[in-house]
C-alpha cells in the first residue's frame, strides 16, 4: 500500500524532510509538495530571511 504525503513548504526544511522520508520508506511513500510562489516572490530579501507582508 502506497501511502500519500503532503508537504507544505518546499524551503529547505520541505526538501529535507521530503528527501528522508523517501530514504526511510522508498516505494511505500507518495510524496508532494506544495510552495507558495508568492514566497519566492521578492527577489531584495537575504536566503532564509523572514518574507516581508
């Protein structure tokens, strides 16, 4: 049985956990990621800085 998994948020944080649970479950996991693009909008921020409303 193939579980699905959703995760919220691809910064780094997202992509490492999406990335160990593949490593730790393989075949036995379906993974998907949801970023918000308006995130990754601001170009003027430093990596990792909070965004700004």
């Amino acid at each position: 049985m193939v579980h699905p998994v959703l995760i919220v948020g691809g910064d780094a944080s997202g992509w490492m956990s999406a990335s160990y649970l593949k490593a730790a479950f393989g075949d036995k996991v379906d993974i998907h990621s949801v970023e918000s693009k308006r995130l990754h909008a601001r170009q003027d921020r430093a990596p990792g800085s909070a965004p700004t409303p």
